[in-house]
C-alpha cells in the first residue's frame, strides 16, 4: 500500500471505486459491488421455502403456537434486515462495504420498533416478554451498591485486606468504563468534549444514586478510579489511535496489484480501516447556537448511557447477560455514522439542510428508551429505601448551578473580547440568575420537606425575582462601547443624587445659584425638580445657624462643583455616544475594539471624578475639614487631566468636552482659593502666646 497524496476535504462519503482510489472497480472485488437483488430476492425465498415449512405443511404442524410465532418474527425480521442491506440508502461511510452500514441502519430500525412495542406494555409483562429473548430474564435481581463500605484498609476480613479495592478493580464494569472510552474517543475526536462527558456522567450517577444502588459509588471510585485511571486511559488510547489514522496518508491499492500473499492479506483486513480520515472539528465556543448544538450531542450521549442502567434495573437485566453486550454493540455501531452525519450537519453551510438518517433513528432510540424508564419507574419502583436527604439534595443543586453559571457565561457571545465593564455586566447578571434560581429550587425543597403552606406562599414571590433577573439578563449590552456609555450614565446619576442632596442643605439662597447647568451654561431644573418643594421647608434659626458664613460660601462653591462634575460626565457621554454613530454598524465587526482601552480608561476617571466629588460633599457639613476638601481637589485635577489625555487618544477634540472640563477647572479654583483664603484668615486670628 503507498501513500502519496492525503485528501484535504471529505470523509467516507461516496462508495469506493475499484482500487478505492482508482476510476474502476479492481478485478478481484468488483463483484461486490454490483448489484445483485434479483439473485438475493430468489435465494432468499429458498431459504423462506426451507424454513416455513411451505412446501411440507405437515412438518411443521408439530410446532407449538409459540414456536411458531417466534420463528414469525425471526423470519419478519431476517426479510426487512435483507431488504435494507440490498434497498435501503447508503451512508457517508463505505468501509468494510456500504451493505454493512445498510445492515446496520436496518438494525437501529428494528430495534426501534421493538422498543415502541415494549412501550405499550405493562411493566410487568415488559419484563416476562424479556423472557422471550434470554430464558435467565424475568427474575429480579439484586443490585449490587459500590458505596456501602467505602475502606480502603479492611483490617477484619481474613482473605484480603484490601478487600474493596480489589472487588471493584476486577469488576466487570471497569473495562466495560476503558472500551467505552476508547470508542467514544474514535467517534468524537476531542478531548475536551471527551472530558466535558466524562465528569458529567459522574454528576449524573451523583444525581440519581438515591435511585439506582449501583450509582451509590465511594468518592475514590467515582473520582480516581473511573474518571482519573479508566476513563483517562480510554481517552488517551482512543485519541491516540485519532491521531495515528489523521497522520496517515491513503492511496489504496487494489487486492489483484499486490504481490505477494502477505500483501494481500494486510489489503483485505486494511478494508476494515477508514479508507479516509476526517478530523471532526466541533468547535462549541464558536458562537451560542453551535455551543447548543454541541451540548445537545453531549445531552444525547449522557442520556444514553443512562438509559443503559436505568433499563437493566426496570427489566430485571443482570449486567452479565449478553442482551447488555448487545446493545452496546449495536449503539457503538449506530453512534459511527450518527457523530459523522451530525458534525457534517454542523459544519454545512446551506441554507437548507436536514439531519442524517442515523442522526433521526439515534434521538428517536434515545427518546423511546427515555419513555421506558420513565413509565417503568413512574410508580416510584427507582426510589429505594427513603425519600432523598434535602440537605444531599440541596449540595448537588449548588453544585449543578455553579455549572449552570459557567454555562451562562460561556453561552453569551459578548464574553468573547468583552472588556472589564462588559465582563462585569454579564457576569454580574448571570450570577443574579444563578443566584435567584437556586434562591428558588432552595425554597422549594424546604417547603417540600416540612410541608409547610407558609412556605408555600414565598414560591411565587421567588419565581417572579428570577423573572426579572431573566429578563435583566437579556438587557446586558451586546458590545464594550454600550456597556461603557451605560456604566457612564449610571455615574450621571450618581451625581445628581449628589447634586439633589447638596441642594437641600440649609444654606439658604443656593438653590437658584446652584441649579444644575448643561453644557451650554444654561439652567437645568428637570434632575432637581424638588427644588421647589425645598423652598416650601420651614427650616428653624437653628438649622441656619449651624453654618457659619465661611462654611456657607465653601459649601456653594462645592454645589457649583457638583453641578459641574455632572456636566463634564455628560459631555463625556456624548463624546462616547458620537464615536458610536461615527462609526455605524462597524462595532459589531469589532471595528472599535481598539478604542476599548482608552474608552475604559475614560470610563475609570469618571469614576474617579465622581467618588472625589462625593467625598467632597460629605466634607461640606460643619466642622468642615479644609484638608480633605483639598485632597479631593488634588485628585480631582488628577481626574481631568486624565479625561484629557484619554479624549485625545481616542482621536476627538470636542470642543464642548473641553470647554466643560475647562469650566469645572475654573470651578475648583474658586474653591481652592476660597479654601486658602479661609486658612489664612484663621492663621491671622490665632493668638500667640508666650
């Protein structure tokens, strides 16, 4: 076999030729080939003759009534199996021969169709009808729990001191966990997906081991032995074989060109080996709806192998019998062309496209085994012993909803290049959902353990909070610019709550020197609208006199501060909200990425601004402090020089920014000198004693 060139694109998608590389079928295997229907169809009614007895109808009248429809049904079975391997379409895959996978997709039908007939069953006839396909099924059987003794040291038993160890080690479970892994690793091909499934199945057997006994496994079972040892070693050989076939380069040669015998052998178990290699590539943090896409395969695949347990317990299988075996096999050969037809599914581009045969049959599968478990178990026959300890119940809800927030995070594309304030926002209002929905389920499993109709009453009261953190979550801004200009506006706010506050003080006069001014210079009364209802106040000799006439004219000039604190943060929104309309619609292709910096920069001197201006503020009321009122000054100037430099880097001049932080300069050192000029006045009125 040489291999000279590796194909760039495809997988196994169309049948062979004759050297599988060649335009003609090689000599030697072209017959297989060709179709031969008419010939199967007429040796297969032979074989029907045979069998049926149809010809000596006498033979057969021995056969008791059961006999009879069980070899019905074989028959019913063995005409549809011949049929889908001649008729039925062909899949994406072509090795050891396009029939096999005809065999196979017949097989996922009838196994469908066997499931929906049990469906429709009673749970207990469900089981006796088990009986028809094992003779040793219909009993119940004892499960067995890996958790009831979990020592690592038994110092009484008299055979083994590592008794557990040992008994575990050498179940059969253990390379069931290994294969497992191993065929997993060769379908999907990543190892993160790997991996993301791996330690989810653990959580899924911590969930529902209060209903299955088998699930009830030691914390060194679940933790090093499966998911450290077996399942580490099913992966790493499995995506070590992933790498061994995707190094390979194939050329096929065709079974009449090799010379020698021990060539010809190698070429025709080399059939059995892809005849391409495709690197499946999922990338789930492409965008939200392919990380749903992924996360419904890892879905799908968890539920499957849970349905594996959950069915053995409903229909009494014991975990020997080779109908389990069977239908490992037969999910291992469906799950084949089922990952292939997804990821093609996935990575399709048309604008209309549908899922694969294989794809439809295996959630079809998945969701009638589902149904079986839930009938079979709906009259709590998988609730052993006691009801679950709410407190048991109340730790693995913490722990799935500390995922759930790694999932809303991930889940929401602004998280790809969000800056600080962004990063903050969405986590932020992530963690409220979180927060609120285990608030929720909290509530719900205390009310659900005492009973109680009081706690009945809080249930609503919790739901409609996590509405509104729903719904607040939807409203996160989908770019750093937006969530910027939002961060800006709430300090906006801030200071006019400031502003409001300073207003108020019994100063007397300030409130129509002080009202809050927009850029332009002219009066702005709609942020401070209670003004008036200030002038209506019947404020006591007292409260004026608690000034004095220095602290009354500090305290105004602050108030002009304040209000001109809350100008200049204006203009730096409109400064933002310009640079927004200047570029368009360009800020979703990240044409302003590069003004993030500077924009949060920007961003961290209003802050700065505004935390200044309120320490400010609160050194107005009497005794002030001259000195504090200074070092806000001090940093305050650090503040505006900061915007300045920022401004410019983000390439604008506003005439009207700079005027306001030119206005707001002037403000603060009116203040500085009346602050000065008070020091000085109290310095002259100090008596030196001798």
């Amino acid at each position: 076999m040489e291999a000279k060139q590796r194909p760039r694109h495809g997988g196994e998608r169309r049948p062979p030729p004759a050297t599988d590389g060649g335009e003609e079928y090689d000599p030697w295997t072209a017959w297989l080939y060709k179709p031969r229907t008419i010939s199967v169809l007429l040796v297969g009614a032979c074989l029907l003759i045979w069998a049926s007895g149809a010809l000596d109808p006498e033979g057969t009248a021995a056969h008791s009534s059961v006999t009879s429809i069980k070899r019905g049904v074989w028959a019913m079975i063995a005409v549809f199996l011949a049929y889908c391997t001649l008729q039925a379409p062909s899949t994406i895959l072509i090795r050891p021969h396009p029939a096999v996978w005809r065999l196979v997709h017949g097989l996922a039908v009838v196994y469908l169709v066997a499931l929906t007939f049990l469906l429709f069953q009673n749970r207990d006839d469900a089981r006796q009808f088990m009986k028809h396909l094992h003779p040793d099924l219909g009993v119940e059987l004892p499960e067995r729990s890996y958790g009831a003794d979990c020592r690592l040291y038994v110092p009484e038993n008299p055979k083994n001191k590592f008794i557990n160890i040992y008994e575990t080690l050498f179940d059969e479970f253990v390379v069931a966990h290994i294969l497992g892994w191993w065929g997993k690793a060769v379908m999907i091909r990543n190892q993160l997906l790997l991996w993301v499934l791996s330690i989810g199945f653990e959580l899924m057997e911590l969930t529902f081991r209060h209903m299955l006994p088998n699930f009830n496994e030691c914390w060194w079972d679940s933790i090093i032995l499966d998911i450290l040892i077996c399942n580490w070693f099913g992966i790493w050989a499995g995506m070590h074989t992933v790498r061994h076939f995707d190094g390979k380069t194939y050329e096929w040669v065709g079974l009449s060109r090799q010379r020698s015998i021990m060539g010809k052998v190698k070429r025709s178990l080399s059939q059995f080996t892809p005849a391409q290699w495709d690197k499946d590539q999922w990338h789930p943090f492409m965008g939200p709806l392919r990380f749903i896409q992924v996360l419904f395969l890892c879905v799908v695949f968890m539920t499957v192998e849970l349905n594996t347990f959950f069915l053995k317990f409903c229909l009494w299988i014991p975990p020997r019998n080779p109908l389990v075996v069977y239908r490992l096999i037969l999910w291992w050969l469906i799950a084949i062309p089922t990952i292939r037809e997804y990821n093609s599914y996935l990575q399709d581009r048309k604008p209309v496209k549908k899922v694969g045969a294989f794809c439809w049959l295996s959630l079809a599968i998945c969701i009638v085994e589902l149904l079986i478990c839930m009938k079979f178990g709906h009259a709590g026959m998988l609730w052993s012993g006691d009801l679950p300890d709410v407190e048991t119940l109340k730790e693995n809800i913490v722990a799935y909803f500390n995922i759930l927030q790694g999932f809303l995070l991930v889940c929401h594309g602004s998280m790809v290049g969000a800056g600080p304030t962004l990063h903050k926002s969405i986590f932020g209002s992530a963690k409220d959902v979180v927060d609120s929905s285990f608030s929720l389920f909290k509530h719900a499993v205390s009310a659900y353990e005492s009973r109680s109709s009081d706690r009945n009453t809080t249930i609503p009261q919790v739901t409609g909070t996590v509405w509104e953190a729903c719904a607040a979550l939807k409203k996160v801004p989908a770019s750093n610019c937006i969530a910027i200009g939002r961060a800006m506006t709430r300090i906006g706010v801030c200071l006019k709550d400031v502003l409001r506050e300073m207003n108020e003080l019994p100063i007397g006069g300030s409130g129509d020197s002080t009202a809050e001014k927009s850029s332009n210079g002219v009066v702005d009364t709609t942020s401070c609208s209670d003004r008036d209802e200030r002038s209506d106040l019947d404020l006591d000799d007292d409260d004026d006199d608690e000034f004095t006439e220095e602290e009354v004219a500090v305290a105004k000039l602050v108030i002009n501060v304040v209000s001109d604190s809350l100008v200049v943060v204006k203009e730096a929104i409109r400064f933002i909200t310009g640079l927004l309309r200047s570029s368009g619609n360009k800020d979703k292709d990240g044409a302003n990425e590069d003004r993030v910096e500077p924009m949060e920069k920007l961003l961290s001197h209003c802050k700065e601004i505004a935390d200044q201006v309120n320490d400010l503020g609160a050194s107005v009321y009497p005794p002030q402090d001259s000195s504090e009122m200074e070092l806000a000054i001090k940093r305050l100037y650090n503040g505006i020089n900061g915007m300045r430099k920022e401004i410019g880097n983000l390439g604008g001049a506003p005439e009207s920014t700079f005027a306001a932080l030119e206005g707001f300069e002037n403000c603060l050192g009116s203040l500085r000198a009346r602050l000065a000029d008070d020091v000085v006045n109290e310095m002259e009125g100090l008596n030196i004693s001798h």
